[in-house]
C-alpha cells in the first residue's frame, strides 16, 4: 500500500484536517505527492507571477493557516503536459473519495464543478480547495 514520504507528511500537515483526512484516504489506493499545502506571501506571489495562481497574496486558500487548500499530483508526476488525462483522472478519484467522506472540495480542472475540464480557461490540475473549511 502507498504512503506517503516525509516531504508529503510534512507539507500535508500544514493543511486544514479534513484535506488531511482525505489524502491519507486517497494515498492508500491512489500513489501521489503532496506539492504544496501552506503558502507564505514569497511563494504565493512567486507562483501568481509564473502563472500558477490567480491570487496574489493573501488572497489564496495556500495563503490560510492551516491551508484550505492543497496541491497534489498523482507519483510518479506524469509529464506536465502530455499527462493531462494522468492528472485529470487522479483528480476525478480524488473528487469520489471526497464525496464518500462527505468532504466538499473544489478541483482546480473543474473551477465550476460541472464535471468538465474541457470548459475551464485555467486548468490547475494538482488543485484541490475545500467548499465548507
């Protein structure tokens, strides 16, 4: 069973409990990395400024301590962009688990949940933020 190394442990639990809870939940059937959970104001506008994020800081989910939000990739990472569909069907696994543990959280491929990437302008498709902190 997959587990996550000490880099995840420690960024994932710079994370609201709940994202905490589902990762752990989602690790043990669906290998992945934790990226980034907590942002400080360097970092965030470091990503807004490469393009990463839409917020400067202290305007992101990352920016909140703990973080409502969190990014995670599916491990080994796929190839940035030729594993479009890596990411995305992590992120539907994600998404299944979520709704199983009654944890509402919005997809960074899907901002407006209608169930598809296809629509959105910015895909951020390690992206996961929770609705209800």
């Amino acid at each position: 069973m997959p587990s996550f190394g000490k880099s995840s442990t420690q960024r994932l639990a710079t994370c609201h409990p709940d994202l905490q809870r589902l990762f752990e939940e989602v690790v043990k059937i669906f290998d992945c990395t934790i990226l980034t959970g907590h942002r400080g104001e360097v970092d965030q506008n470091r990503a807004f400024d490469q393009g990463r994020s839409k917020l400067r800081w202290p305007n992101g989910n990352h920016n909140r301590l703990p973080s409502t939000a969190v990014d995670v990739a599916p491990y080994p990472i796929p190839d940035w962009t030729k594993g479009v569909l890596d990411f995305a069907m992590f992120g539907g696994y994600v998404l299944g688990v979520a709704a199983n543990m009654g944890i509402k959280i919005r997809y960074g491929g899907d901002w407006n949940g209608n169930k598809r990437i296809s629509d959105e302008n910015f895909k951020d498709l390690v992206h996961f933020e929770l609705l209800e902190p």
